[in-house]
C-alpha cells in the first residue's frame, strides 16, 4: 500500500488534512493521524487544487523553442521547422519529451495528449516521470495512403498497448483533414469505435484549411466532413476549430466533441480567432485548454494559456463578462481529463490524486480574495510548489528529481540540432 | 564608492566579468580582478540582460487583486472598485505599493510610472526598496476644478522634489481628458513644459471617450484635443491608446509623443485593440510597455505583458511578422526608459546599472537559440534569478529581503478592506 499524507493544506478556504492511498484521495478531513510512508506539510499556506490536464501538445518540439519566431507561416515550416525536424532522432524526441516533462509539472500539469513520432520514446519518457499522457497513433499519408512509418509504428503501439502502464492511454491522432486521405479517416472512425480509443485531430485551423475542404467536398465545411466520416463523437478531441460557422457549432455540440482551444498558438500563427463565447457560453460545445507545442507558443504553460483563453474571450466577443476564470480553470482541468475520458480533475474522496499543492504566501497570490481568479489571472510558475499525479509526488517544494539531467542532456540534442 | 562585480555572467552568448561603481557599469570583459564590496557569480549560466521598465500602473492597485473580475465596465468601477478604493488609506497605498514593487523585482523591473493617490507613502515604499519609479502629480477635476486634495498633495511633491533620491522623477499626470477640464489641461502642458518634467495621460482609452471627445470638441479625436492644448510632445506618455484614426497616428509620430501600450488590460476590460502593426511598424510611433494596475490585468509581470503583445500585434494585423520578440523587449526596456526621460535600459560601460540576471539552466530557456525570443514568448518570473537597480542588489538568487513582512501586512489589509 502506497500512501501520501497532506499536512495542514487549504482547500475551499479551510484547513484539512488528506490522505492519499493506492493513488486515489482516500479521505478528507480536519485533522487525519495515521501512519503514512511519506508527509508533506503545507504549513497553512499552500492550496490544494486541481492540476492543468494539456489537451493538445507535440511535446519534444520543446528542442525547437525559439528557433524560429515572427515569419510568415509557410516559411517558418519549409524553411525551419520541417528541415530541423526531420533531423529529429529517438533520442532527441525523448530528450525533448523530458524537457517539456519538466516545464509542465513545473507549472501544475500533470496529463498531456500528444501528437508526435517516437512513440516508444514518448512512451519511455513518460514512464521514467510519473505523469500522464495520451500518446498518439499518428496517422498521415503520401498519395492517399498512410505512410508506412506510421503504419508500422501504430501496429506497435496497438500490440503493446495492455502493457502500458495505467497512466498512459493511446489515442487515434489523424493529423488532419488536408494530410489524411477519406478511406483512411473512415478507417480511422471505425477502429476508435472499435477499440473504444479517443480521436484527437487537428481541424479548422488556418482558413485555407476551410476553402480547401469546400471545394473539394461539395460546399462541406471540415466540421461537416469530418461527421460525414463518422469522426465526431463524444470521444473526439478537435484540436484548433479557428474557424467555425454556426452550424460547426451546433453539429459539435450536438455529436457532444470537445474542442481543445490553444489561444496562444492561433495568436502566434496568425491562424484565426476562437468564438469562445458563441461556442462554448452560448453554443453549449464541450471545451479543453491545450498549449500546442513550444516551437509556436512557446511554452507548455496551461496558467499563461488560461490567461490568454480568458483575455481573448472578452476582446473577441467585447463582452468584459465572456471568458469566467472558473469556467477557464474548470476547462483547463476537469474539462482535460473529461476530454480523454480520464476521471479526474477535481479533489475529493474516491477520486484519482492528481494534484498541485499553490504558494498562497506569494506576491501574486495577495489580494486573496478569489483563489481561481488569482490563478487565471495572476500566477505564474513560481506559485506552483508541489504536484502529485496518481498519487506520487512529481515535484516537491520546487524541486523535480533529475531536472539538471534533463536540461544538460535537451541542449546537447539543441546544440547538435543547430550544428547538423 | 560602492562596487559590486558580477563575475562570469553570459552577455551576447559571451561569458563575462561586470564591475558596477557607484551605481554605474565601470567595465565589462573578459576577466576583472579587482576588489568589489559584493561579488555575485553567475556560474557561466546566468545571462545579463536590459530590465523591464513599466510604463503605466497604479501600484497599490494590487490590494485589489481579483476582488472583482469579468464584469461590465460600470458594474465593475461603481460597485467594486470605487467603493474599495474609497477605503484605502495612506498605510494600504504603502503596503500596496510594497507588494507591487515585490511582484515587479521577481519579474524583472526596475521602473515603474505609477499614477495615484497619496505620494508621500508610494515614494515611502520606493525608498525603502531601492527601485525606481516615477511618481504622477494627480490631477482630476470636479465642476471644471481641480480637487482640492489634488492641488495640496501636488503642491507638497512639487515642494520637495529636489530632496527626492535620484531614482525618484516626478510626472505631471492629468488623469483622463473627461476627467480634467480644458483650461487645468492647460496649465499641465506649460507647467510641464517650465519644469521640464514628463506628463503621464491616460488617452483614447474606450470608444465612448473617443465619442465623447468628438462632440465636445467640434470632431476632434482626444489625440487632436490634446495636440491642440500642447499637451502633446516628445515627454508625454500616452496611455493605452487603443482607438486611434490614422490621424492620430501621424500626430503622434510628428510630435514625438510616447505610446504606453497595456495589451493585457485593454483585452480584459474590452477597451479595444491597440494597431501596434499601423502606428508602431508601419507608423513609426515610440512605445513602451505597462502593465496597468492589479485590478485589471490581474499581475504587473512585464514578461507576460510582452507576449500578449507580441501576440496580439501578430492577430490584430493578421501579419505573424507583426510584433517582434526583439522590438517588444526593446519596447519594454529601454523604451520604457526613454519615455520618461532615464538614460537606461541598456547594458553598457558608462550607463546606469539597471540589469536582470536570468537563468539559462532552466526549462523554458532551452533550446537556447534566441534569448530574446525565449524571454518575451517562454520565460516567467520563476526565470528571473537577480534583480539590480542603480547598482544596487534588489533581488539575489530570488530572495528579497523583508519579503514575509511584506506579504503579512498587505493581506492585513486585505483582510481589513473585505470587512469593512
């Protein structure tokens, strides 16, 4: 039996103690003396809330962090990132993985849905951390067929996918509408169902996307294609949705698909506005908060996302009362774990420990009138002292074993990357 | 003579020793080896840098940190913010404005333009932390005529602004033109211009001002209204800005005036979009960045605010060129200084010694390729290692002195401004 024991932290504005046993909250409670192999005592001062669950993130591109910044789209890809991503080894794609590891549980992640290659790597590196992931079978073709990397790669992933750790769940990541050919998402569509594994793709991103998919599939928009195919479900992540008409709108809410909002990367590309407000608060779609990856970001943090996802709600749709802190906290939290079919994202007894223990005693913290507005508007990743995911301590008081490891071995891959 | 050397600090991606004497850097190079009275080492991965210089906040603002959030602009001001702030008392404007310039040190400022009330206790609180600041003569008007308590406390500063420690400037800071009447709008610009001291406005703020303006003012734009009272000129700093004509814009230009551009507040209260692309790329206005008070941003981090920024230049213009990393540091470093006339902001021989030390060994730092790009899209406060102004240490190695003290006391305040 493993079991955690949280001295003396502040929950709903009170003191209590909560033991965590088998990674799940056991109990809650004003004072709980039991024995238990570890203690963490949060002196009164640290807030135990629901941690950040990343719902779209291709984590090693943390090598490509400000490589190439401020250029017009399709220079920024065929000129930087796809001649330095294709030197990309295994190696590297773990390296990057621990780096972006690292950053999230720094700032109170402790999930993120992936999109990438390498998936051993992916794999290995979530493993040797403790926290969670969906890890992608990635799906893109040449001449309307999958490539036979990802073929091979998604047979592999499939056949190992009992032995994975509890932790980490796979998902169906068809990387979009313009890369994948139909007979393919319609395969796609049906083996998700199949295997009952979530989908998670990219969708109505760039306008271009949208004209594309109108002319070539009788007025169609991606929305409407994709359910044409049988890929919108209560199991979909749709990553982006820039572009979105009112009946996008009523078709997503209707199939009940979450859409993963990543307001710093659509700012950053230029790729288009999410109406968060006709969405979400007047639409009624199901919503995540995801950090895209740190080449267009350009970092992994779910507290600067909120921010940004909040901000522009209100410009967006001019209404200062769009874009509630609470409703951008519980999107960036439960509203991850709900996407991934995950149980979690929230404190109380019964359910997964999953956590991030919050430095009230900071400059950022005070006035203390409204803890989630605090952590919306005003926190940063130095309000963030412990995390615990499944009930093992990620980071304590700051500290993340091995971090000096990680970074020296993430700036050798950097260097070579440069170089090479 | 006071001397601190920083020894083998990183400065453009070279590793370097810095002497500072009596407030100034003396001599940068590969190795010095003199006696200094304090000696910080860098370790070859702490990377001198400009500091931030915020341009327009209300420091003791941060009392009122998330008290009232997402929330029309009138509800939010007469049944919130007003009521609150008719509270505050001299002790809570000085412990206020501790708590802010805490916040500001960890993030990296040195500077802050600060517009309130009570200036004995905001020069008070900058006193004894040893940053800069520029303190606004408040003037606001009530039937046509400056208040009285205005006119008392501006005489008082006037009175003794010789005696100020020189990291103290005095502003004159007419709030708002439909705030201040003409003929006091007046008196500021010639007075301004005898004492040879900045003047701090906020301007073209909401689409009702603009309005407003016009129909007073036989169609004038508040920018014109101003330019027509003398009011603008190469030390006036305009605050927010975000409804400019392109007018508006070549005035600005022509008269040398000073952009104060605030993304983060104009987003959250949904003032409007500030055309950063027209009037500072294409424009040629002078910029420099603030923060805004805590009430409506809901932090004073200048790192945050020049992503959102960036960001924001890159979407209202739909040009991701738009919004440079490298400008908007500049922008919020030595643009800030310049704007209110401080010969800093640079790191170089001769120059005062205003720096932040960052951290290279640190997550959101690697890769490595652009430090700028990775301070304005990655880096936050938990980045930001140590902190000098004027020579002076104000942060080592993340630790302010008096810290605790400050945190107790301002949530004292708190507490007491909740009850009563």
């Amino acid at each position: 039996m493993n079991s955690l024991l949280l001295k003396n932290v502040v929950l709903g504005g009170k003191n209590v103690d909560v033991l965590i046993v088998d990674g799940c909250f056991r109990s809650i409670a004003g004072r709980i003396d039991v024995p238990a192999e570890k203690v963490i005592d949060g002196g009164g001062h640290l807030a135990l809330c629901a941690p950040f669950f990343n719902a779209h993130v291709h984590a090693a591109m943390t090598l490509l962090r400000g490589y190439a910044d401020d250029m017009e789209l399709f220079t920024w890809l065929q000129e930087y990132i796809w001649p330095i991503e294709a030197k990309l080894t295994g190696e590297d794609v773990y390296w990057g993985t621990r780096l972006a590891i690292l950053e999230m549980i720094h700032s109170g992640t402790v999930f993120f849905a992936d999109m990438y290659w390498h998936h051993d790597e992916v794999i290995r590196a979530v493993e040797d951390t403790g926290i969670r992931a969906a890890v992608g079978l990635l799906f893109i073709c040449a001449d309307g067929k999958l490539l036979e990397r990802n073929e091979h790669a998604n047979r592999e992933l499939l056949a190992r996918r009992d032995s994975l750790s509890d932790r980490i769940l796979v998902t169906y990541a068809p990387h979009a509408i313009y890369t994948v050919a139909e007979p393919v998402l319609r395969d796609v569509a049906e083996e998700a169902a199949q295997n009952n594994l979530p989908i998670h793709i990219h969708v109505s991103e760039t306008a271009r996307e949208v004209e594309e998919c109108r002319a070539a599939h009788g007025g169609m928009t991606p929305i409407a294609y994709l359910d044409s195919l049988g890929i919108l479900g209560p199991r979909t992540v749709l990553a982006h949705c820039v572009h979105l008409t009112d009946g996008d709108i009523e078709l997503i809410q209707e199939r009940r698909a979450v859409i993963a909002h990543m307001p710093c990367s659509n700012m950053k590309l230029c790729s288009g506005r999410f109406r968060y407000h006709d969405a979400v608060e007047r639409g009624g779609c199901r919503i995540a908060i995801g950090t895209d990856g740190a080449s267009s970001n350009n970092n992994l943090s779910m507290l600067e996302e909120v921010k940004f996802a909040a901000l522009s709600a209100k410009i967006e749709s001019n209404l200062p009362t769009a874009g509630k802190a609470s409703d951008l906290f519980a999107a960036a939290t439960r509203g991850g774990a709900e996407a991934y079919g995950i149980d979690s994202g929230v404190i109380a007894e019964g359910k997964p420990a999953d956590a991030m223990l919050v430095e009230l005693n900071h400059p950022r913290m005070i006035g203390d009138y409204h803890l989630e507005a605090n952590l919306v508007y005003s926190a940063d990743s130095s309000c963030i002292d412990t995390v615990i995911c499944a009930g093992r301590v990620l980071m304590e008081h700051g500290r993340i074993d091995g971090e000096n490891e990680v970074l020296d071995a993430a700036r050798r891959c950097c260097r070579r990357l440069a170089r090479a």
